[in-house]
C-alpha cells in the first residue's frame, strides 16, 4: 500500500529565504508526482508534474525534483515571499492503482515579512 | 473557460439527515474524482467515476455513501444518514480522458460538511 509522508509538517522562514520541503513515498512504481498549494478555506492548485520518467520540472521560483529509485521527491522554492505562504501537499499516482492520486499530509509554510 | 465548480461551499446537517454535494468538472473534463479532507489528516481518495460508470469506489464507506456522474449534469456525491465523523471538506477533481497520468488534476474549492 503507497503511503507518503512530508516532512516538515511546519516551517516558517523569513522572507526571502530559499527553502526544500521534503516528500517521500513507499512503492517507487509511480507514473507521475504531483505538487499542489492549498490555500486555508480554499481547494488545491497544481503546482507542478513530474512524470516517471523525469528527474525535475521548473515553473518561476518553484523547482521539483524526483528520485523515483529513492521514493524522494523534493520542493525547492527560492527568494520566499509571503505570499508563498500555504500548504503544501505532495501526491502521487501509483502504478496499478486506478489514477487515484495518494496525498501527504503537508507542509504548512509561514513566510514572514 | 470556468475551473471545476463545486457547490454548496459549506454545508450544515443534523445528525441523521442527507448531504448532497455537487461537482461540475472542467469543460471537456469526463473524469471526476471525489476526495475527503478530515481535520488534521491528508486528502483520502473515495470514488473516481466516468460518465454513467463508477471506475474506482474503493475508497468510499461502504454504507450511506454513494456517488454518481449521470450523462447530463453534475457528479452528486450522496451521504445519507450524516454522522458528525462525516464532518470534513469533500474536493472534486476533474481530467480529460486519460489526462491523469500526463496532466494535473484540476480542483473545486471544496465543501465544508459540518455535521451537528
């Protein structure tokens, strides 16, 4: 059974700072990865995609990368602003497993001004 | 082009009543997927259903809960007989044929079920 974990389950970083959030999952037979932002009273935004077969993708100050052998997945996000603030699941389709996407529990980033 | 919309935002029910919960996907979308958030917990998978054919229902309570996508319409998601552990944030998720493997899933903003 895929499970996931993040960690950290917090972080608060002041503005400006480069920060990893970290994503690991148990069945390495994965077709894609996913990042989405959650926003507090508010649904998901896809943040970015990484299929099986891919190592990053990039969009703006957001970089994700996949080490699909390991079961890591990794969430770079450089010169934070506190508009970054939010939470941030990672999820993942298992092979085999009908396209239902398996989530984390998140990481609930403060950036502060 | 309008996101996926679900309705009521939030909803408030007794103990022993029916929630309904809509979801209308993307245009285009044919793939919907129901997910519950409970406090404090991650998002759960319950059912993924296509037009008229539910694919997956294995993440769904197997009493009281149903789910359908008729051919015309929104997908209902059905709860009957509410329990106040029924208390979560339920999400719809739309794709286009055979997107999920190589395009994000798209959200609704959710509805709030309190049950009291």
């Amino acid at each position: 059974k895929q499970e996931v974990t993040q960690i950290p389950a917090a972080l608060s970083v002041p503005e400006g700072e480069n920060l990893v959030l970290n994503c690991s999952f148990t069945d390495s037979a994965i077709y894609n990865l996913q990042w989405f932002r959650q926003d507090p009273g508010k649904g998901l935004t896809s943040l970015l995609l990484i299929q099986s077969s891919q190592r990053e993708q990039t969009s703006g100050r957001l970089n994700a990368s996949l080490d699909k052998s390991s079961g890591r997945s990794t969430l770079y996000i450089a010169a934070s602003q506190p508009g970054d603030s939010a939470t941030y699941l990672c999820a993942v389709i298992t092979q085999g497993g009908s396209e239902k996407l398996v989530f984390g529990k998140g990481t609930k980033l403060t950036v502060n001004p | 082009n309008a996101g996926v919309m679900q309705n009521p935002r939030h909803l408030v029910r007794r103990r022993g009543q029916e929630a309904r919960l809509r979801c209308s996907p993307m245009k285009g979308h044919s793939h919907v997927y129901w997910y519950r958030q409970l406090p404090e917990e991650g998002l759960k998978f319950m059912v993924y259903l296509q037009k008229e054919n539910i694919i997956d229902e294995s993440g769904m309570p197997k009493e009281r809960f149903s789910a359908e996508f008729p051919k015309e319409g929104p997908s209902i998601l059905r709860i009957q007989q509410v329990v106040r552990g029924d208390s979560a944030a339920y999400f719809c998720a739309s794709s286009p044929w055979q997107g999920q493997y190589n395009s994000p899933l798209h959200f609704g903003n959710g509805t709030r079920l309190t049950v009291t």
